[in-house]
C-alpha cells in the first residue's frame, strides 16, 4: 500500500500516521480505496481467474488508535483484524466476479491458531500462496505447514519462490545459485504434498524491497537466472542438460550457476545491460580505489592535502594523468552505452536512479581527481 498512502491525498488512511505501509482497516474509505485499486485491474484484465490481493507483511497492525481502541474490548484481537480485513477484500472479489478467485500471502496467518483459521470462514473465499525465497527452506516445515492448512479447511495452495532479489537491497547481480537451490526445495515440498492441492508457483523477481528502497537486480540481469529456474521447475530438477538448453535459448557460450561473471554475452533481449551493468560491477570501483588509492604517484604527491592547495611535483604528472584521463573516458563511455540501453526499456527515472547510485560514487571521484590534476597543472604555468 505505500505507493498509495505515500500521497497526501491518502494518507489519512494509514494505519499509524507515520507509517505508510498498512492501511486503516477501521475506516470505510479504506476498503473503498482497495476496492478501487482492484476494480481497475480488473478493468485491464477481463478474463483472469484469479486475483492476488496481499496481505503480507503487514507491520504496525493494532497500533493505530483505532485499532486500540477497537482491542480494548476483550474478545478482540489484532489476528481477527486482519483475517476480517481479507475478508471483507476476499468478499467483494467473489461477490462481484464469480469466476475470479483470490489469492492472499500466507505469512499473517502462519502463527494462528487452527481455530482461529477455522472460525474466520476466510478458507471458503481465498486460496493460499505460501512464500519463502531462502536456497536452504525447511522442507518438513513448510509440508507441516501445509497440513495444518488444510485442517483448517484451505483446499488450494499456491508456491512463491524468487529468481532475482531476496539477497541483498542493492543488490546489482543476481546470484543464479542462491535463487536455483530455492526453487529446488520448493520442488521436494512439492513432492511431499497430497496430490492435486497445488496450484503452481509464482517466480517473484523483485525489483525494490519496498517502495521506498532502492533499486536491487534489474530484470535483464535476471533473466539467465529466470531461465535456469524455469527449466528447473519444467525437468523436475537441475542438471548439466538445464544448463545447456539455457546457454542455448540465451545465446550464451558458458554460464555460471555458483558465481557471478564479468564477462557474459547472449543474444537474449536485454542482454546489453547485462554485460555492461557485470562490467561495471566488477571493474568500475576497483579500478577507480587502484588509481586513487594505490598508485603511490597519487597518494604520495596528489593527496587531498595537495589537490586542496592545487600543488603536484611536475615530474610526477605524467606518471599518473594518462592512466586517469583513459580510466575516466573509459567508464564515461561505458556508462553512456549503459543509458542508451537502459533507455529502451526503463523509465528514465529509473535509469537515472541507478546510474546514480552505482556508478556516479566512483565516476565523480575520478572526475574531481583529474579536474583537480587539471586547475594543479594551470597553476604551474
């Protein structure tokens, strides 16, 4: 909900007025302004069959004032807030398009009671999407998990694994062996399950951790894991031939599972960013911090003490400017190339937000060095 209570115009309808990421389940235009959310999807989509509607993670439940009031009576609690928030969303789906079933996150409801489950008759208007996103998930755990569902009179489940995200908030390459053991394990929780109540997996590729965060994997990136995932969960399991039907679809000579690469090419749409984003990931810092940090020409006689009076030896400018200069019309290049491609696929919000914060930290250090290396030489003559 943070994309919508972030605004003004909503953000009376928060939970605890500070926090925009759950909304005030005790006032009416609450459920108006998700039933409008979800009225306009529904609009774009008129043959779906099954609607997601959320509900995870929803931190700060029960500490509005509402809702302490609402708890100072003794039957209630902050689980049957919840569960009667679902229904009441659940319920409009079914009323008002039959042939449409929701979908909620399981997460809230995993420490609840079987009958507190039961009572909410929540398990005869939704089905259940169970996340976990970790390469090493409980699989007894999640099969106990299940079962108690379905004491609880949940019939269908849903899987929710991830192929990029999940392992770091800014994160720049997705790690293909991280997101691949996952979707292994969620293959073995399947295997342990009854016949016919899974309904299939969701591959999430996130894209922020919030709406507030910034940018982890972008999409192109992913692909080489979406892939490998995909052909995982199709053979029932990884194997070498997975690895060589992908490098085959992507147009990729050799792709690695347990590590990332500073070298890949493909012919996969995208596949631009994704070389030159590896490039940038691999090479831009360090070899920026090598030049600044660790060529004794800079350090010994163009130390910020020097750069601040603007004074260098003149023996010693040839010895490090060339390197300077070409390192910076490299990665200036480079970055140019990067904004093109991302250009034809992002918003250029988005592109300026992540050449921003990946590679303008070491561009503008190298730019300040040799503009500085520049105002040093004019003062010599």
């Amino acid at each position: 909900m943070e994309f919508v209570l972030k605004h003004k115009e909503f953000c009376h309808l928060r939970e605890v007025a500070m926090f925009p990421n759950t909304v005030n389940p005790h006032k009416e235009d609450s459920l108006k302004l998700v039933i409008a959310m979800i009225e306009q999807v529904m609009t774009l989509h008129d043959d779906l069959r099954w609607f997601h509607i959320g509900c995870d993670e929803v931190y700060y439940l029960g500490e509005g004032e509402d809702s302490k009031e609402w708890l100072q009576q003794e039957e209630n609690t902050i689980e049957k807030l919840c569960l009667a928030h679902m229904k009441a969303v659940a319920s409009h789906i079914v009323s008002t398009h039959s042939t449409v079933k929701p979908i909620v996150w399981d997460d809230m409801l995993r420490r609840m009671s079987k009958e507190t489950l039961r009572d909410s008759g929540l398990a005869q208007l939704i089905e259940l999407m169970i996340w976990d996103y970790s390469p090493d998930l409980d699989v007894e755990s999640k099969a106990s998990l299940i079962e108690k569902y379905q004491k609880c009179n949940f019939s269908k489940f849903w899987f929710a694994s991830a192929f990029k995200g999940a392992t770091g908030v800014n994160q720049c390459l997705t790690l293909i062996g991280h997101h691949l053991k996952n979707h292994k394990q969620w293959l073995k929780v399947a295997e342990s399950c009854p016949a016919g109540i899974i309904r299939g997996i969701t591959l999430t590729g996130w894209q922020r951790y919030d709406h507030f965060s910034v940018l982890c994997e972008l999409l192109p990136v992913g692909i080489p894991s979406l892939a490998i995932c995909l052909q995982a969960l199709k053979n029932g399991g990884y194997s070498e031939k997975v690895r060589e039907d992908v490098e085959k679809l992507l147009g990729l000579s050799h792709l690695e599972i347990d590590s990332c690469m500073s070298d890949i090419t493909g012919t996969f749409p995208g596949n631009e960013i994704l070389s030159l984003v590896s490039q940038i990931a691999f090479y831009l810092k360090s070899s920026v911090d090598e030049l600044l940090e660790n060529n004794r020409y800079v350090t010994g006689w163009f130390s910020p003490y020097h750069r601040k009076r603007k004074k260098i030896h003149p023996i010693m400018i040839h010895h490090f400017q060339p390197d300077a200069i070409r390192l910076l019309t490299k990665w200036t290049v480079l970055t140019e190339e990067l904004q093109t491609a991302m250009k034809k696929i992002f918003y250029t919000t988005a592109v300026e937000e992540w050449i921003e914060e990946n590679v303008q930290p070491s561009l503008q250090r190298l730019q300040g060095t040799v503009d500085d290396l520049n105002c040093a030489v004019q003062e010599l003559s």
